[in-house]
C-alpha cells in the first residue's frame, strides 16, 4: 500500500513540475484592467483545452501549460473583441500582456472552446463537459471536480462553504429541490451547465428587501437532444452469496420540454444500495418555503417515531424498494403546477454488540455488555402538489400541500449483562398534512406586503412491548416492585399505548417599505398557535390476553396521561436594513405576547408573559466573492407536550420518566461570525464559520439510576450550557490538483443530574481532514484523503479520549475510452485511550465496459466489502454514558450489471 501512495505522489509531484506559468494583464484601450476577463489556452497538437483563466480586479490572468509545446490564446470579454493569439513554451515562466480592442463589427466571433467557468452577476456557470474525463456517471461526479463545490459527508452540495438549498433541471424544479436525489440519479453525460444561483430569492419581489446571502441554489442546463425526449438508464443485474440470491433493478427515467417534466427513479435490490435512506424521507421537507426572517420562537412538537437500531448502510440483511415519480406542468405563463410521490419500503436484519460505562463510576452504576438483534421494516409515502400563480410582476400566490405516513415495526432482543434477556416489538403507524400558503403583493415600487401561513396536523401512535425474565435476584426486581407490577408472573410482560395529536398554525404578514436605495424598513405581525393532545396507558399482561394496570409507588401512583396542551404566541417584529458602502446591517426587534396553558388530572396550569427579543446582522461585501457576516439573535424554547405530562412513560424497558406541568420556556443566546472567499483567479475558495450559544433556563433532566434502569423527570435549571463550534475549509487548485484542508473544533459544556448530584459534562471534539486529488481529462485520477480526529470527555468523575485516524485513497481510471476502472479504499483506526485500539477496512470496486461514450449498453462488475470484514466499530460518549459499539455488517458481494442508456 505504501508503495502504492509513494508512486502516485511521484506522478502528481511530476506533473505538477513539468509545467510553467504563463501570466499577465488584460486591459482596454484605455489601459483600464479588465476584470472577469475570459484567457483560455488549446494545445494545437491535440486540440484540448489546457488550461483557463479568469482575471482578478487588477486584471491579472495566470495559466498552467506544458513545457515546450505550442498553444492558441483566446481572450475574450463582454462588449470587446475577442483576441487570438499563438503562444509557444519553453523551459521558464513567461509574461505576456493583452489590450482587447472595441468590437464594431457585427460578424460573429467564432469560440474554438467554451470557458470552464464563467461570471454573470450572481451566477456562477460551468461547463461540465471541461471538467468530465469519462469516467463519471452521475451528477455527483461531475460536481465533485467543480471548483468552490463539494459533496459532504451527509450527500448534501456545498457551495463556497454554503448547503445549496434547491436544485432545478432547466428551470423546474427536481423533486422540489431535493439536491441527494438529483446527484445520485441525474445522467452525468445528461448535464451541459451547472449554474450556480448565488444570493437566490425563491421570490423576487423580496430581493431587493431581504438578505439572501446564504441561499444558494443550482439549476441544471440539459444537453441539446435532452428536451422533448426521454433519457435516462435502466440498470440490472444480480449475484450470489452464501446465505441468498442477490438482484438489483434501478429505471432512472426523465423528461423534459419547455411545458412540462416528468421524472420517475425506482429502486429494487437487497444489496443495500439505498437511493434515499429512511432518515433521508423522514427528513424531506417537500420544498417548502423558508420563511423570510424566522420569529425567535422555536416550539417542539416531538418526534415519536421509531429510532431504528441502525441506519441502512450497516446491517447484515438489507432489502429495499422505492418508487418515486416528480412533474411539473406551466400550462401559460402565469402558472406552475407540480408535484411528487414517493414510496420506500425497507426491511432490515440488524446485529450490534457494545460495551457502556456510565457517567460517573462513584454513583454506583454497573458498567453493561449487551447484544442486540433487530429485524426492522418501513413502509413510507409521501405526496406533494404545489401550485404558483403569477399573472404580473407585483403579485404572486404560492400554495402546497405535502401529506406523508408509514408503517413502522421493530422487534428486538436483547441480552444484557446486567438484566438479562429480553424481547421488544414497536409499532407506529404516525401522518401528517401539512400546507402552506404564501402571497406576495407589490402597492408599488416602495411598498411590498407578503403574507405567509404554514398549517400542520399530525397524528402519532407508537406501541411498545417488552418481555423481560424474571429471574432469582434480576436487575428489574427493584424497578418492578416501585412499578407495582405482580412480580409473581414467571415474566415481566409490559405494553404501553401512546397517542400524540398535534395541530399547529404559523402565520405572519410583512410590511415592507423601501425608503430609499440603500435603506427599507419590514414590520411583521404574527402568530403561532399550537394544540397537543397527548394519551398514554402502561399496563402488564398476565397470562394470555389478561391485562393488569399496575399503580406505582412513587409518582403520586399516576401512570395514565391525558393531558391538553396549548400554546399561542403573538408579536410584532421591527427590522431596518441599512447599506452603507461595504457594510449592510440589519438591527431589529421583536416583542411577543406569549401564553401557554395545559390541563391533566382535573387540573390547569397556567403561564402567560411578554418578552422583547433582539437580533441584529452586519455583513461586509470586500469583493464581490469575499464577505464577513456576524449575527446574533436571542430565542425563546418550549417544550412539547410529553415533558408536560405527569404520568409515567415508558420510553423503553430501561428508561422510564414522569413530566413537570410547570416546566417554563428556555433562553438562548446566539452568535455566529461567517467569512467566504472565493477566488477564480488563483482558484482559491476559504470558508470559515464560528458560532457560540448559550441556554439559559434550560429544560433538563432529573435522572435516577436503579442499576442500569433510569427514571427521569423534567425542571427548569438556571445552570447554563454552552457549546462552541469552528469549522474552516481551504481549497486550492494547481493546475490539474486541488489540496484541501477541513478543520473543525466542537465544545460543549452540559449540566447534569444524576442521583440528586449536579455534575458538569464537558466534550471536546477536534477533527482534521487534508486532501489532495487531481483532474485530468486522459491520465487517472486520484485522490487522497486523511481524517484525524480527537475526541475529549469529562463526565462528572470519569475522563475518556478517543483518537481516529482513516487514510483513504479514491482511484478512477477511463482506459481506451471504453474501459472504467474505479476503487475507494479506507483504514479507519480507534485509539480508545487505554492501550487498546480497534480498526476496521473498507474497500470496493467497480469494472465497467461500454464501446464508446454514446454506447447504449454497459456492462459492469461491482464488488463491495472486497475484504470481507464482518463488523464496524464506534466509539461514542453522551451525557449519561461512554459506549464501545461493534455493528455487523453485510458480507462481500459481487454483482454483475447491465444498464441501458436511453
């Protein structure tokens, strides 16, 4: 392997010293430097394009070319004539200077080669076909060699730092936005341009009154022969392992015309190549639009789903099926319709073993092996149908409504050290609707009103039962007694009902009125009204079918909950926005009339109050691609409805907790201070974000431990927490390699307590990755990659550290045009702090053939877990707990695929 990386660096290194510089200036006839001025360099013996350059403000151009070879210059510039040139090399670095002259004529110039990049105001384009060498085959391999743009670990786009929030094809929005769908299923050889939308406005009657710098957004550009016509591919194939038959089907399908678009990805395997995992679905937020300045209310409905064992990437068995279809349809102008549906159904054998030590080892808490088995399945839809209507430029009416429900069951067994063997089954069968509707109004060219309104009902069932052994001197013992359960039965049979029924309006109207060119002034006037039901009922089963409802012996002996819960909040928001040469600020404020009030047990509680909650932004624009933005906002927390509620819980057979009917909202300070740079001149992109918050009034738990099994209730504690997060990135490209450095740094100071102590847990978390990669259109590419990562925690009297280190190395090869080899490897190694380490591999590899680039069929062997490890391994700390966790996962497979190009 070390053999390996010293010849690849050796090919890197040399190619990067075989080449000179070429640099200069481009002026006007006036001798005025031109800025995003357009220099690109073809070799005349092959005919491809070398390299390019976009001038910076002193209209300055650098280019990377071979020694000793000839080259043709073309530099071009909006409203000028474009200048050819012919340039020849040799041993050293060359300056050369250009004036481009007045364009009088009316012939048309002809462009030997598009540039790779270029600037139209806030628009930032690539040509994909300059970045492509062959070997791609999605959306995400083109985007991953774009300078400024990255793939992150979650399958998000980043832009200069920035998660791009919406992706359209020509115009229309892909899945409403969904940027994972798109970049694991669009065609790469689809994609002409990639533009990308900087300081984008879903409206564009707001532009000019809101601040929109983080919105990014990408619109794909389809090659010519791609509207009104189907493409896309079909991909099947199969293979064999020990225990089963592998398959694999996937019709990736797309249409487009300038009416309407049809999109339809399907998915059917059991190899565990997962399109959209069920985090991603449940996270989907169907494109709904992000209001225009948030209120400083934050209430939490609660989540009360099923927290599946493992996610669908580390398992022994994964089955699944997706079906999704998108469209779009303008049938004038003035309307746009659209909408989507999806359909995913998995199903999951899963095996976990781990080691946990718990917080503080004075408090008595017996450390904890466990086993865990889980078979896991999922049924999801979602449908979502928007509409737009604009019939001018001062009004527009935005409607969606987005509807989604599953079937979700889990069954479980657990074998634990300290409590033995037991079976759990959980059942949730939750929907939501949610709808939207926005209007935006323009008086005229001084006053603008927007109206936006968001209405969520939600219905949420879970059930949970568990069987536990009752064996001589069980660790449940204790517990069973305080639960009041018959501790005669020769098992702990428990099942718990719960209900959850939300419905909740949002709704603000913004004024805004520009005084000026530099300066406007929004007033909003708002509400949020909430609603939350919430049942639950604990009981034992004795014998078959024989219901016992036990009485507790602490807790006032309540185990029942039927609790109401309603929240309103009324306010008025102030906010003036100011641009003052560089700098633009943004102070404002605003005051809110909360009241709040829940009913339990024939009894009320009450608590109604006012609070003024400032924010303020300030932003200085250097240049038009470097900024330094620091913001500060104060935000009221409230709690959801389970925490309110008296009765016992039962979360699972080892945590139990009780609510607090007058537990009060939360306070928190937050700042943050973000610098992007983005540098096409020296292709240097720098992107830092620090932020810092800190909660006051925080709701917290009260935890008592008996053995390994917690009871926890809820209060307002005045002890603060505080979390600290830095993260940088540097890119840098050299001709055909770009280096990157990732730093990250994570504080968090959190107050605990347990078994009547307050204790202070502090986390630590530093990470670093460097990387390096090249770009060549014929030679292969690689890239490597080096995450190092240190992990401090101090949990009352227990202090643990754990250090990762993963080398990888990513490899891509396009062979006499027909052949694609590609292989990504990593070695992931965990220093636990005592001596002891544990590291795993991963490795896989794909072989595919086609006759040529338009070939309509392509044969591919895919190979994953090469070395066919059993087992990944983890190591974590939370609040309560340190764990070492060990989750098995599928063998090797090797499949054989045919995919078809439409």
């Amino acid at each position: 392997m070390k053999k390996i990386l010293c010849i690849l660096l050796f090919l890197i290194a040399h190619s990067t010293f075989a080449q000179i510089k070429v640099e200069g200036i481009v002026r006007d006839s006036l001798k005025t430097p031109l800025e995003l001025a357009n220099v690109i360099a073809i070799n005349k013996k092959t005919s491809a394009l070398e390299s390019y350059s976009i001038t910076d403000q002193q209209g300055k151009y650098k280019l990377a070319l071979k020694k000793n070879s000839t080259y043709k210059i073309q530099v071009s510039y909006i409203g000028l004539k474009t200048l050819q040139d012919s340039l020849s090399t040799k041993e050293s670095d060359i300056t050369k200077n250009y004036t481009l002259q007045e364009d009088n004529t009316l012939d048309k110039v002809e462009l030997t080669y598009e540039m790779p990049v270029t600037i139209k105001g806030d628009t930032l384009i690539y040509n994909a076909d300059s970045f492509k060498n062959g070997s791609e085959r999605k959306l995400e391999d083109v985007l991953e060699k774009l300078p400024g743009v990255e793939i992150n670990e979650d399958g998000q786009i980043e832009v200069e730092g920035k998660v791009v929030n919406k992706l359209m094809v020509n115009g229309k929005d892909f899945f409403d936005g969904d940027t994972k769908l798109a970049t694991k299923n669009i065609p790469s050889k689809a994609v002409d341009k990639i533009q990308v939308l900087r300081n984008y406005s879903e409206v564009g009657q707001l532009r000019s009154v809101t601040n929109n710098q983080d919105n990014v957004a990408i619109n794909i550009k389809l090659k010519e022969g791609k509207e009104n016509f189907w493409f896309g591919n079909i991909t099947a194939g199969g293979g064999s392992s020990p225990d089963n038959e592998l398959y694999l089907i996937q019709p990736k399908l797309f249409y487009y015309s300038p009416e309407y678009s049809i999109n339809f990805i399907g998915d059917l395997n059991n190899i565990g190549e997962v399109a959209l995992s069920r985090r991603d679905i449940r996270a989907f937020g169907g494109g709904f639009r992000a209001p225009s300045r948030s209120s400083g209310t934050n209430i939490n409905l609660g989540d009360n789903g099923l927290n599946f064992l493992t996610n669908q990437g580390n398992a022994l068995e994964i089955e699944n099926k997706l079906a999704t279809g998108n469209f779009s349809y303008s049938p004038n102008k003035a309307l746009d319709l659209s909408g989507f549906l999806i359909y995913n159904s998995s199903r999951i054998l899963s095996k976990e073993t781990s080691f946990v030590q718990y917080t503080d080892p004075d408090l008595g808490i017996p450390d904890e092996a466990t086993e865990q088995r889980s078979r896991e399945r999922s049924d999801q839809a979602l449908l979502k149908l928007s509409a737009s209507y604009q019939p001018n430029l001062n009004n527009q009416l935005d409607y969606d409504v987005l509807a989604r429900t599953s079937n979700d069951s889990q069954a479980q067994n657990v074998f634990s050290s300290v409590i033995g063997n037991t079976n759990q089954t959980d059942d949730v069968k939750p929907y939501s609707i949610n709808q939207n509707i926005n209007y935006y109004y323009t008086i005229n060219e001084n006053n603008i009103l927007a109206f936006e309104a968001q209405h969520l009902l939600k219905n949420e069932d879970p059930f949970y039962n568990v069987r536990l052994d009752n064996g001589p001197n069980s660790a449940f013992d204790t517990t069973a007694s305080a639960l009041g359960l018959d501790t005669t039965q020769d098992n702990y049979d428990l099942a718990q009902n719960r209900r959850i029924k939300s419905n909740q309006l949002d709704a603000k109207l913004d004024y805004y009125n520009i005084l000026n060119t530099k300066s406007n002034i929004n007033i909003t006037l708002g509400t949020i009204l909430s609603h939350q039901e919430f049942n639950s009922n604990l009981f034992q089963f004795r014998g078959t079918g024989v219901q016992f409802n036990p009485i507790p012996t602490f807790n006032d002996g309540r185990i029942t909950n039927d609790t109401e819960y309603n929240f309103s909040d009324i306010y008025l928001g102030v906010h003036y926005r100011l641009k003052s040469g560089k700098f633009t600020f943004t102070p404002g404020f605003s005051v809110h009339a909360y009241g709040n009030n829940n009913t339990q047990f024939g009894q009320t509680y009450k608590d109604n109050f006012f609070r003024v909650l400032p924010d303020f932004e300030t932003r200085i624009q250097f240049k038009k691609s470097e900024a330094l933005t620091l913001r500060y906002d104060m935000r009221n927390q409230f709690t959801d409805v389970t925490r309110l509620a008296e009765g016992l819980v039962m979360n699972n057979f080892n945590s139990f907790q009780f609510g607090e009917p007058d537990l009060q909202n939360a306070l928190s300070h937050n700042v943050s201070l973000v610098y992007t740079s983005f540098n096409l001149f020296n292709y240097t992109n720098v992107f830092a974000r620090a932020s810092y918050s800190s909660n006051i009034d925080q709701i917290r738990s009260l935890t008592d431990f008996e053995s390994v099994i917690r009871t926890s209730t809820f209060f307002n504690s005045n002890f603060a927490d505080e979390n600290v997060n830095v993260f940088g990135r540097i890119q840098r490209t050299f001709g055909k390699i770009r280096g990157s450095l990732n730093a990250s740094f994570n504080y968090s100071k959190i107050n605990q307590f347990i078994q009547g102590q307050q204790s202070l847990n502090e986390g630590f978390t530093q990470t670093y990755t460097p990387s390096i990669r090249t770009n060549f259109r014929v030679a292969p590419n690689v890239s490597l990659q080096y995450r190092y990562s240190v992990t401090d925690n101090t949990q009352g009297g227990r202090k643990t550290k754990f250090v990762t280190t993963a080398p990888s190395i990513n490899f891509d090869a396009y062979i006499w045009k027909r052949v694609t080899f590609r292989t990504d490897y990593t070695y992931t190694n965990q220093d636990l702090g005592n001596g002891q380490s544990q590291s795993f591999q991963n490795w896989d590899a794909t072989l595919s053939y086609r006759k040529d680039r338009d070939a309509k069929w392509e044969y591919e062997i895919k190979a994953t877990n090469l070395l066919d490890i059993s087992s990944q391994v983890r190591n974590t700390a939370n609040n309560l707990s340190v764990f070492t966790s060990e989750t098995f996962i599928q063998p090797r497979f090797v499949t054989f695929r045919f995919i078809y190009t439409l």
